[in-house]
C-alpha cells in the first residue's frame, strides 16, 4: 500500500492533539455502544457519531474519503470493514462492527470495535473476544518489540493460542497516522519474514487486526466499499490508535491510554506529555 515512503515521525505537542482527536472517537464509540440494539438502523447510529464529534468540533475523517458517503463505518455479520451505513436494521443477534475516525486540528484518531447483539451466539462472541485480544496483544508488542512486523506475530500468536481456526483477513491491513488517516507503515496483522521499521519514538500506528469465523478470503460489494467475507462467515474488527514516545506507549482512543488492558499484558502506559518533551 505505501511501498517505503517516508514515516512521519511525530512531536510530542502532535501527539497531544491526536489524544484529543482520539479522545473524540472515543466518545463517539461511547454514544454508539449506548445506541446499538436490534431495531436501530445503521443510519441512525452514524447519525449518534456525526453528532458527537461535531458537538465537539471535530471533522469526521471518513465521510468524502475517496468519495465514502458517512462518517462511520458499520459492518454487520459477514460484512468485515468498509460497510456504508443505511436502511438495514439490526436484528438480535448480529456482529456489528463500528469503526470511527475524526480530525482535530489536522490530526487524526481512528478507532473500531466490534459488538454482539443480545442473543449472541456465543462463538460470535469468542469471535469478536479473539479479535480484541489480537489488537491488545499486537497493541502491546509496540511496547515491547523492535519492529513494526512484531505485530502480526502478536496477532498470530492470539489466533494459534484461541485454538479456533480463524480467518485471519490479509487485503487490509493496520496504518500510520497523523496528519492523514493512512500512512506509511503497514501494520500487518500476520507473521512474515519482512520485519518493518523500527518502533521508535513519534511513530504513531493504527493497530486494527480483523477475524473470521471461517476463510480468510474477502470480496467487495457492488456498492465498491463494503467488504465481506467471501464463505459468508461472520467477522469482527477491533481497532486502536497508538503513539510510541519516549518512555513508552499511549493507546490515544482509548479513554484510559490503554492502562488497564495493558496491565494485563505487563505493559505500564506512558502518556506522552510536555515534561517528557519532544524527541
Ligand atoms: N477506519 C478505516 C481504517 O481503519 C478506514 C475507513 S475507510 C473510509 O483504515 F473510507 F471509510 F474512510
Ligand atoms: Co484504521
């Protein structure tokens, strides 16, 4: 996707504005976790996040990317990413994956989680539980690795342990971001030999693996966004926006820096903030 184009390695005084970006999408996660139940429209919910993040006079960073027409993205069942909200209403039942991006002042936040309606299936939800396992895991080998490609191995490594064969989906992939939602590097979601750069300070990534409960095989729909699986399996989608500094890492949409979940993984968060200064 981005070939060796140059990162952008980020100061800590941009670092402090994609927190607040972050901090949007996160709240705008919040407003939809609050909305989403069975006889809700996808539309509605991208209407409860366009509210948000305009109430906090943020810019919605998906709606007229490459011409896409909301500012979420809502993918159900087996609808992976990229799902255009609309008309369709939520049943009981459904895996329904939220993805959010917003923009303060030039810089960006992106975030996805993935939930399962009342009454879930429960293999939907060990479903969606690998997939967020995998991003913590991929979150935390940022903190703990030497290269970006330690990632995919964390992801991996999730998958193998869950002792359930998941699709691990390959076509897309996690991001840099910044001062654009999509930048160098990739962040691949599975073990190759190629290693990526280094993770070094003011590097900032989009850690976003998605799983499936069958193939890892993908198509797109006639509307040319919507991404589903190919075997119609159901798949979920977890995603965080992640700044490496100097003494460590922050989870930027997450409302706690990532603290907690990193915790159980040994990983102490490391807000990046003036004291610490700019690299
Ligand atoms: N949030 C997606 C990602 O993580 C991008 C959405 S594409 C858009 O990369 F067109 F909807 F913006
Ligand atoms: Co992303």
């Amino acid at each position: 996707m981005f070939g060796r184009e140059k990162i952008e390695y980020k100061t800590a005084e941009q670092v402090q504005v994609m927190r607040r970006a972050g901090l949007v999408v996160a709240a705008a996660h919040a407003a939809v976790r609050d909305a989403v139940r069975a006889g809700v429209t996808t539309a509605d919910l991208d209407a409860v996040a366009a509210e948000v993040i305009r109430e906090a006079g943020a810019t919605p960073s998906f709606l007229g990317y490459h011409g896409y027409p909301a500012t979420l993205c809502v993918s159900v069942n087996d609808e992976i990413v990229h799902g255009i909200p609309g008309p369709r209403v939520l049943e009981p039942g459904d895996v329904v994956s939220v993805d959010c991006g917003a923009i303060v002042d030039g810089w960006h936040g992106d975030a996805a989680f993935t939930v399962v309606l009342p009454e879930a299936d429960p293999a939907d939800v060990a479903l969606s539980d690998a997939t967020e396992q995998a991003m913590w895991a991929g979150i935390a080998a940022l903190a703990k690795g030497e290269r970006v490609g330690e990632v995919g191995d964390a992801v991996e490594d999730v998958v193998a342990a869950s002792g359930t064969p998941y699709g691990i989906v390959q076509e897309y992939v996690g991001h840099g971001i910044g001062s654009a939602m999509h930048q160098p590097p990739e962040v691949l979601n599975y073990r190759t030999r190629e290693r990526g750069p280094r993770l070094r300070a003011g590097l900032c990534v989009a850690v976003e693996p998605m799983l499936t409960r069958g193939s890892r095989a993908t198509q797109v729909l006639e509307d040319d966004w919507t991404v589903v699986t190919e075997d119609g399996s159901r798949a979920a989608h977890w995603e965080h926006t992640v700044a490496i500094g100097p003494d460590g890492i922050w989870v930027l949409t997450a409302p706690d820096g990532g603290a907690a979940r990193l915790a159980e993984l040994g990983v102490t968060v490391a807000p990046w903030n003036s004291t610490t200064g700019p690299v």
